[in-house]
C-alpha cells in the first residue's frame, strides 16, 4: 500500500511518539490498562486534524496536551463514578480499610494522590524533562502555573514520601 505524504509523516509521528504517550497516559492517570487507550485516542485525534498540525512547529505538544485532556476527563469520569456508586453503597457492608503504607512509598501511589495539574506539571518537568515552557504548552497554561503547580507538587510528595525519597528523586534528576 503506498502513502502519501501526510500518511507517511503521520506513520513516521506515531512510531516515534507513542509508546511516550502511553507513558505519560499511565502515569497521569496511574492506570496500566488505560494508557494504550488514551494513547491511541490523542493519536485518532490527531490524524484527524493532521493536514493542520503536519505544518505545527511543535505537534508533540499538541499530542502531550490531548492526552493530558483525555487523562483528565477519564480521572474526572472514574470521580463521578465512584459517587454514584457510594450513593447506592450500604454503609454496613464496607470493609474496615487499613492503610497500606507501602503505598505511601511507592512514587506511582504519591503522584497518584496529587491533585491533577501538580501532577501532570511533575510528571512533564521530571519524568520527561520538559522545559517549563513546553509542559505550559501541553497543559494550556502559563510558564508561572507550571512553577507554581511544579513547586507545590514537589512539596506535596516531599510530604508524602518522606524528604530522604524525594531529596533522592532530586538527585536523580540532577544527575541527568
């Protein structure tokens, strides 16, 4: 089957960008079997509006923002699920919960619990190494949102895993 150009840059975009979509997908939304998902719905998307973003100067971030977008629909679905689902839930047939502290240590468990902006700005600076100008244009908002939310996010899971994990995830990322 021949190409045509749009085809072929379109192929050439999905191999080379999306198993990091995935990526950012199950880290956003921390669930495994959704990221393939998510990932190839902002890529449908994009095809379908491919003839604009082909002459983009930058249609990964385009792609970054679609699947943050989707992320954020999906975490706000599963939301309003789970009240709905309490709504019906009789209160004497829950289970006493206790809490799972190797949780709190895992880093996916910690992002997990952060707010969905923090979490996205952390994730796009330090797991992908996005400039703060490039993570403002995959979420749609400003450089200072992105220091703001990045700071506080960094706080929180500071709070989360203890300042030895995340003074050690620091210098992970200064090492690189």
């Amino acid at each position: 089957m021949l190409l045509d150009d749009a085809s072929a840059e379109f192929h050439d975009f999905f191999e080379r960008h999306y198993a990091e979509l995935a990526r950012l997908s199950r880290l956003l939304t921390g669930e495994t079997d959704a990221a393939d998902d998510l990932a190839a719905d902002a890529l449908i998307a994009l095809w379908q509006r491919w003839d604009r973003l082909r002459q983009a100067e930058h249609p990964l971030a385009y792609a970054r923002g679609v699947v943050a977008n989707l992320a954020r629909e999906r975490i706000r679905s599963a939301t309003r699920e789970r009240r709905r689902i309490a709504l019906f839930w009789s209160p004497g047939s829950q289970q006493a919960r206790s809490p799972d502290v190797a949780a709190v240590v895992d880093v996916r468990a910690a992002l997990g619990r952060l707010p969905f902006g923090k979490r996205a700005c952390v994730i796009l600076r330090h797991a992908f190494d996005l400039s703060e100008k490039d993570t403002a244009d995959a979420l749609g908002i400003s450089v200072g949102a992105v220091k703001s939310q990045t700071s506080k996010g960094l706080v929180e899971l500071e709070r989360l895993l203890g300042v030895q994990a995340a003074g050690d995830l620091a210098a992970e990322r200064g090492s690189r």
